[in-house]
C-alpha cells in the first residue's frame, strides 16, 4: 500500500484526546498496526477489507480509542 487515511467521529467521547495532530505524530505507529494486519494473510487470503477491520481494531486497542472509526487504504495491491 501507499498509504492511509484515517477517519474519525468527532462526536466520540474521547475524539478531545485524540485529534489530528495525536493521528500525524504517531504516523509511524498507525503504519506498523496496518503493515502488522497484512502479514496476518497469505496471498491467497488476504483482501483489503480484510486487512483495514484487523488493523482498525489494533489501532483501538494501541490508543485506547473509539473515536477512530475507519481506515482507508491507498493503493491496496496483492502480490
């Protein structure tokens, strides 16, 4: 993959904690949870949908957030 984007839901009771400069200074930690997701597949059974709900709830589970609720994936490729 590319990249991402992250969503979130402002109306979260933690979305205070966890703004857009929390998601760009930990860029490198989202990254991991993402690249952590796709490893969990083979070739065979891998699919972007797949990878962005596994890497979705590790980032909830790492910032102790449900403020984030969605990953997009950038350029999403099997190989």
């Amino acid at each position: 993959f590319e990249g991402y984007t992250v969503s979130v839901n402002k109306k979260a009771d933690d979305y205070d904690d966890f703004k857009t400069d929390v998601i760009t200074a930990n860029q490198s930690v989202i990254t991991d949870c993402i690249r952590n997701a796709i490893q969990k597949y083979d070739k065979d059974s891998i699919t972007e949908d797949k990878v962005k709900k596994d890497a979705l709830a590790e980032i909830q589970k790492k910032f102790d957030t449900k403020s984030i609720v969605e990953i997009t994936i950038s350029n999403f490729r099997k190989q």
